[in-house]
C-alpha cells in the first residue's frame, strides 16, 4: 500500500479464508474503510490478547461482565496521526463518517432506521446466528485463541460449542431476518438496499453479519446458497454488492476462501 495508513485495524484472525478477517463485527468497520478508501492496516490479535491489547490502546471497554468488570472486543481502531483508539463497530462508524464524509454511510434523515437496524441485528439476529457458528468459529481459530474461546463460550452458553449448529437453530435465524426484510420492502425504495436506493451503514451491517456465514461454512454450502435466496432474494443481492469492498488492507488483493 502506497498511501500513507491513517488507522490501525484491530482483528482477530483465522483460517477460514486467505486474509485471515472472518469476524462480523471487525467487517463492519473493514467495509467502512475499504468503501471510504481510507488507507489503513491490520493487527492481528488473538483472542486471550484483546484485553491486554485494548487497555494498551487505551481503547475504551464496550461492555462489563456480571461482576461489573470492563470488558474489551474487536474491532479496535487507533488513528495514527492523533493516537486515539476507538472501540464498537458503531461508534468507529460515526466516527469515519465525521472525519472522512464521502462516500456518506449516514445521509440526511436515515439515522433513525439505520438504527433500528442495528438495533434488531443486536437483538434478534446475532443471537442465533452466533450460537449456530459457535462450532465453526472455534474450528478455524488460531491454536493461541482455541482454548480461551471454548473456555469462554461453553461458560456462557452452559452446553458444548456443537449443541447450537441444529436445523432448528439455522430455522431461528431466517425467522429473525424476515421482518427486516419485510420493513424494508414495506420502504419500496430498493429491492436490494435497507434504507434507501443505495447502501447506507444499515447495508453494512447486513453484509457483515451474513458474509460470515459465507467465511464460515462455505460459498458452495446449502447453508449460504439457502440464506442468499431467503426473503425473495434480498440478502443474496445485498451482499454481491460488497464484493467490491472485501479486501485486507489492500483493494488489489482480494480476499477469499481459504
């Protein structure tokens, strides 16, 4: 990369596909950068590393466990120029959106129904199609982070990583997505886009999220051919649209499918 790297992209890395990115929320922010064209690099952190690295960083935590401790996540984004590092894959967005506006992600009067769908991807759709990829997650995980993310999960969920990857839970999944569908074909304004006749923050959010059932499992999998074709074909056209931004670092180095 020719350019000058405004930011340092914090990532946790695996072997599902050639340029390590597999996680959702970290795609988020790598698709904002990539469709901004702003010149960045990754760091690569496992995940027993996050913590260390982010009170480093002095990133702020993004949420606390049960006994009110600050925890830490990936994506992490430090602006080399000022030395800052933000953490959540919104907050880095609006902050992108402030410092490098164009292309837009947030154009007037769409802030309201780009949260809501964040908002129901929080609520409704992470959840089971997290507990669906827990498997799939640990299997492509770097040996560092192996131990600690099955340590971590199995406490969480109270069942081991493979109880979850069910027709049942796949079934949980489409049903969460259908109302966002159907509130955005209740819009009118796109066939392929969420809020409006091209792509916001909302679309990017959905292309990470649904992407990585792509990195997990497969583009030749009836799980991704299945889900592409879901809610009359939507979630298949919006994330052809990404294709152009998914990329590591670098635009003339596309990434794939390990």
């Amino acid at each position: 990369m020719s350019e000058e790297v405004l930011y340092i992209l914090y990532d946790i890395p695996g072997t599902s596909v050639k340029h390590s990115a597999w996680s959702p929320n970290t795609w988020k922010t790598r698709f904002v950068l990539n469709y901004k064209g702003v010149p960045y690099k990754t760091e690569w952190v496992e995940y027993p590393d996050i913590a260390a690295t982010a009170k480093r960083l002095d990133a702020p935590h993004t949420s606390v466990d049960s006994n009110g401790a600050a925890e830490y996540t990936a994506p992490m984004l430090r602006n080399v120029r000022t030395g800052s590092t933000l953490s959540e894959s919104y907050v880095i967005a609006k902050a992108l959106e402030r410092d490098h506006p164009t292309p837009p992600l947030f154009p007037p009067g769409s802030e309201d129904a780009i949260a809501a769908v964040e908002d129901a991807f929080g609520a409704n759709v992470t959840g089971p199609l997290g507990r669906f990829m827990l498997q799939r997650i640990y299997d492509q995980l770097n040996d560092a982070s192996k131990p600690y993310f099955l340590r971590t999960r199995e406490s969480k969920w109270g069942a081991p990583l493979s109880k979850y990857e069910t027709p049942e839970q796949w079934a949980a999944v489409r049903d969460t997505l259908a109302p966002i569908a159907a509130a955005a074909d209740a819009r009118g304004e796109s066939d392929t886009f969420l809020v409006g006749k091209k792509e916001t923050y909302a679309d990017f959010i959905a292309a990470a999220w649904l992407e990585w059932v792509r990195r997990m499992w497969g583009a030749d999998t009836p799980e991704w051919e299945e889900l592409a074709k879901w809610d009359g074909g939507r979630w298949g056209r919006l994330t052809r649209v990404f294709k152009k931004w998914e990329y590591v670092d670098d635009p003339s180095q596309p990434d794939e499918l390990a």
